[in-house]
C-alpha cells in the first residue's frame, strides 16, 4: 500500500465521517447560525425559545492550547458578555510581518471594517509557550484585529484544496460554497459583513501556511462572488497555523481537523 493511498484514505474517511453532519443542515439552518441563532427553532415552530442565544459552536476564540512548534503569529481573543443580554463580543487577530500585507486585508483595513497596527515582537514566553522568533533585518509586525459575534461561527473541514494549491479538490468542496453562497444571499443577511477565515494545520513553513490560507480564503471569497454574493459582504482573512491545535507531529487525522474554514459575522 503506498503512501499517497493512505493519505486518500485517510481525507476519505474523514469526509465520511464529518459529511453527513453538515449534509442534514438547511440553508435556514445555516442562516440561523450566522445571525446568532444557532440554538433558534425556525420561525413559526412552538419550540423557538424566547431567547435567541445559545452556546458558541465550536471551541471559544481565545481558547488554543500549545503545539511543540514555536509560532511567530498568535491568535487572540477576549469575549465579554454585557448585563444588557446582548451577544457577546470576540476579538479575533493574528499577526504578519511587513514582507507583503495582502491586498484584501489592507482593503479591509482602509474601510474600517478591520483594524492594523504595528506591534513588537516579543521574544518572551507568552502563557501558552509561544515564543514569537525575531523577525529578519528591516522587517515589521502588524497585527490584525477585527469584532465578530461568536454565536454566528460557522466551521468547514469539508472545503478542500489540492495539495499547495487554491485549487478546489472535489464537487463536494464546490457543494458546500455553493450552498453557503444561498445562505449570505439571504435578505436577513444582506446587511451584514462576514469574515471567511482560514486555517492551516501546523506541519511546512509558517510564513507558507499564512500565505496558502490567506490566498484560499481569498479564492473562496472569488467562489462565493462568482455565485451571486456581494463582494462588500465579505473579507478573507488568512490565519495559517497560528490558531491549530495539533503539532506536526500528530497523526494525519487530527492535523486534518486544523485544516478549516471558520466564518464569523463582523461587528463593526
């Protein structure tokens, strides 16, 4: 058995478990979920609750634990939930160096829809054990930050890319944006930004893995327009490994499930 087979049958596997789970979801469904209302019945049921709150999909913004490789682009996060009963409020950031800053986050950047800043590298132990390695002569770090709701996380391991590529690798990958795009088209969404994050697992160069996630989510952003999506509607932004949960070193499998797309509603 070769070693490209196994890998086939590993992602194959996975697929088969992770896809029926997204297969039994609406587009109303969907839609609930990047308004907030992820635990909302649909309207006119007599089980909607009062209430149209409920846990966080997935695991908290701020939460990551630490991988055995030393990372120069940290994720952050900080939530706060108002006596108002308001939603609550994420911070979601990483940092890059000065070597490019793509085109779609300084777009995003000079509408105010993000914010950019230059920072210091420290080269201490955050709390997690990252240490950020010294940037090369002439070079700075920015640092992009943005406010989301966290109730509105939309997760994806189910849009995959060939190898190095921003290339789609199936019809199902293709199923999965064609069914998002319904959902953002929506006239209850029309008046809302979204982030489309993506995330890499933590094996090859950092700075590779930020740039290959910044450009995929940048072609599925392209995707998503080409199906009709306004493009206002939508910012790319590239997060590599900085918020994966496996090291390198981890079976395929798990490194698999750090190679996603996160998709949260902006609050400006």
């Amino acid at each position: 058995m070769t070693r490209n087979f196994v890998v086939v049958l590993v992602h194959g596997a996975a697929a088969l478990l992770i896809a029926p789970l997204f297969a039994q979801e609406s587009v109303d469904d969907l839609v609930r979920k990047l308004k907030g209302q992820a635990g909302a019945a649909a309207p006119g049921s007599p089980t909607a609750p009062s209430a149209p709150l409920a846990p966080p999909v997935g695991p908290p913004a701020h939460e990551s634990q630490p991988t055995s490789k030393p990372k120069g682009f940290v994720t952050r996060g900080v939530r706060t939930q108002p006596a108002t009963g308001l939603p609550r409020m994420a911070t979601r950031s990483v940092r890059f160096s000065s070597r490019g800053i793509p085109k779609n986050i300084e777009a995003a950047s000079q509408s105010g829809a993000v914010e950019v800043k230059q920072v210091s590298v420290s080269h201490e132990p955050s709390p997690r054990g990252i240490q950020e390695p010294p940037l090369p002569t002439g070079e700075k770090s920015y640092e992009i930050r943005y406010q989301v709701d966290p109730l509105s996380q939309v997760t994806r391991r189910t849009i995959l890319f060939q190898a190095d590529s921003t290339e789609f690798v199936d019809a199902a990958s293709t199923a999965e944006i064609s069914k998002l795009a319904m959902a953002f088209k929506n006239p209850e969404l029309q008046a809302h930004t979204f982030v489309i994050e993506g995330h890499s697992s933590a094996e090859g160069a950092e700075t590779h893995n930020l740039d290959l996630s910044n450009r995929r989510a940048i072609a599925i952003v392209k995707a998503l327009i080409g199906l009709g999506v306004p493009e206002n509607q939508l910012i790319p932004v590239g997060f590599g490994e900085s918020d994966s949960k496996h090291p390198s070193s981890a079976p395929e499998p798990l490194r698999a499930m750090d190679r996603r797309v996160e998709i949260f509603r902006l609050e400006k």
